[in-house]
C-alpha cells in the first residue's frame, strides 16, 4: 500500500470513529428521549419514536457539522440542514416503522429502536458526505486531515 493510500484509510477511518461517536452521542440523546417519553409518561409509541428521533437528530446534526465535516464551509448552511432533514425524515420513517412493526411482533420497543439505528448507521455514513455535506459546487467533501493537510501547507 502507498503513504497516499494509507493516509487516505486512515482518514476514513478517523472520519467513520468520528461519525460514530457523534452517532452514539445523538443516539444517547435519542434513546434516552425514548424511554422517558414512552416508558415513562406513556406518550404513544409513535410519537414519542419521533420526538426522541428529532431531539438525537439535532445533537447529531451540530456534532456532525462542527467535528466530522467542519471543513464543508463553503455550501450554505441551509442547504445542508435543509438535506440533513430530508435524509432525517427518510430516516425517520424507516426507524418509525421498524420500532413500531417489530414492537407489535413481541420484540421489546427498546430492542426494535436498537435494531433500527444499526440497520441505518452505514447507510448514512455513506450519504452523508455525498447528499448532506456537500461543497458548494456539489462535489463531496474531503476527509478532514487532508483539509487540514493543505490549509497548513498554504
């Protein structure tokens, strides 16, 4: 293998540990959420699965954007809320149906909202830099050490 390649399955591995955290972190949030609204107050499983899923989402959101992708400056902040929301309310849906649908086949609402963030956490590691993060001209981002890399060089 090459330094450059090297360097380059280095810096995907620094930006998926980085991705996972700011996950686990939202997931904290939203899990949490979770259980309080539902196993606590006794919202409805639906709704308290988005409202917790909102909460998550937001801490993942500002995570994400300051310390996996702080290098994606040039593209308008609204343009990636606008489809980090999309890929949320996607995301949404999918973990919605699958709390609520394995719940009602006996598996515990707990276990089902695991299952659920497991099931999708690859699948928005690899949108989230092409769809959500994206620079200005649309293209995608780059790892972070090689940003830092050129802004040093300069």
């Amino acid at each position: 293998m090459h330094p450059p390649d090297h360097q380059r399955l280095r810096s995907h591995a620094v930006r998926l540990t980085k991705f996972g955290l700011t996950g686990g972190a939202g997931f904290v949030v939203d899990f949490g959420t979770l259980v309080v609204l539902h196993g606590v107050l006794r919202w409805p499983l639906v709704v308290a699965t988005l409202g917790a899923y909102v909460l998550g989402g937001v801490v993942h959101y500002g995570l994400t954007r300051m310390w996996v992708f702080p290098h994606a400056r040039d593209a308008g902040e609204v343009g990636k809320v606008v489809r980090y929301l999309l890929l949320g309310a996607a995301n949404a849906l999918v973990t919605v149906i699958a709390v609520t649908g394995l719940s009602r086949l006996g598996v515990d609402y707990r276990v089902a909202k695991v299952a659920a963030v497991v099931a999708l956490f690859f699948t928005n590691y690899l949108l989230t830099p092409r769809f959500v993060m994206t620079t200005s001209r649309g293209s995608r981002t780059v790892a972070p050490e090689s940003s830092d890399r050129s802004r040093k060089v300069r």
